[in-house]
C-alpha cells in the first residue's frame, strides 16, 4: 500500500525491512556508552547525597523515587510506542525512520532478537545523554537524582527488555526469565498480546505493568479522539 496523502487524513503504508538501521558504527557505540555514564553519574550522586544525610531512611526513600523513576519509564515507553505505531509516515515525519522500524517490527517480530543490544539502545541513550548530563551538573536532590537515573537506566535498555520478550528462553538469561515470571520484565506473553492485528494495546516495553492503566481507562483512546478532532487523523490501527 502506498503511503496516503495528507488530504485523507490517513496514515498507513507497507513497512521496509531496513537491516542498514543496525548496522552499528563507533559513533553509535559511544552514545550508548555516553548515556550510561550520564546514568551512572545520576545514580552515584544519589547514593553519596543519601548516605550522607543523618536520618537512616533516606536511602529508602530514595529506593522508592527509583521505582517511580522505573514506572515512569515503563509509562513512557508505552506512549512513545503508540505514538510511532499510529501516527506520522516516511515522507512528512521527522522520525520517519523509527516509524518504519516499527512498523516492520510487526511484520517480523522475531528480527529483533538477531541484532546487537547496542542496535536498539543507542538512539535512547543517545536522548537520555542530552537530558541527564546537564541535569547532573545542577541538580543535588537526592531523590531527584534517583528518580531520574532509574528512569534513564530503564529507558535506555527498554529495547533489550523488548527483544528478550521475543527471545527463545532457551536464549534468554534465567534471572531474566525470573524477573519476567515475576512481571519485573516485560513478559513475552503479555507482550504477545500487542501483536495480534491491530496492534492496538499491551504498549510498554519495560515492564508492561502500566498497560493496564493505558488500555483499560481509555487512556490512549482519550488522546486519540482529541488528535483526531484536533487535526483529523485517525491512528493507523482504525485505518
């Protein structure tokens, strides 16, 4: 199907499958490892700046500002993954490339567990260097700092997490597995879920602990109906 015009108010077109998108440089290998260390950095503040405050539960506190930091991610992942799935095409969009990527992620699914780790993760990392790095040179708050390094953490490998859902077990690392039985990871079945035609729920890539809350309280449904009487255009799965 070619891609549609814009004057129909339709966005839909056949995915290319586009191995050049992972095929890895240096350059790619240093944003990666560029984003981990602005990770790293945010972590270790945290830790300094609560073990060095008097009272003993601060580190608690901040444990729980990095579980918040790790749904957020998880939340955001999901947003960004519908946003790619249902909107923009490869003419008009400026993240025309990650919408291909997805779109034929869904006509081969198992592709992605072929490629390096790095393939997936660098693009984010990339994104979580440009955010963390300067945060880190003002923000001293420990519970900030560790809320912002899980996030960057878990954002960055979201794509690992998403490939060992599509991964054999027999592939996979049993504290891997463990952490998906226990839901910590995204499960591959519950990942299933998202594709099976239209391709319209089960979002998140970390966890999938906040599907629920984007599927089942018309979450994405309420965004979708603003985009559509704001600006006409349907998301691709109701195309």
């Amino acid at each position: 199907m070619a891609p549609s015009s814009e004057s129909d108010h339709t966005i839909s077109w056949t995915p290319v499958r586009d191995d050049a998108e992972f095929k890895l440089t240096w350059v790619h290998r240093a944003w990666f490892l560029i984003g981990l260390t602005s990770v790293a950095i945010s972590l270790i503040k945290s830790i300094a700046g609560s073990l060095a405050l008097a009272t003993g539960l601060w580190p608690y506190y901040s444990l729980f500002t990095a579980f918040l930091g790790y749904l957020a991610a998880d939340l955001t992942s999901g947003l960004y993954h519908w946003a790619i799935d249902n909107y923009g095409n490869p003419d008009t969009s400026i993240y025309s490339s990650y919408i291909n990527t997805f779109q034929a992620h869904h006509k081969w699914p198992t592709d992605v567990a072929y490629y390096e780790a790095v393939s997936g993760t660098y693009k984010i990392a990339r994104g979580v260097a440009f955010i963390l790095l300067p945060l880190n040179l003002f923000v001293t708050n420990p519970l900030l700092l560790s809320f912002l390094g899980a996030y960057g953490g878990f954002s960055t490998f979201s794509a690992h997490f998403h490939e060992w859902a599509h991964r054999p077990k027999s592939s996979v690392p049993q504290i891997v597995i463990m952490l998906q039985n226990l839901g910590l990871l995204l499960p591959p079945p519950k990942h299933a879920k998202h594709h099976r035609p239209p391709h319209e729920g089960s979002f998140c890539t970390i966890s999938g602990l906040c599907n629920d809350f984007l599927d089942n309280y018309g979450v994405l449904l309420g965004l979708e109906m603003i985009i559509f009487f704001w600006l006409g255009i349907r998301p691709r799965s109701q195309v």
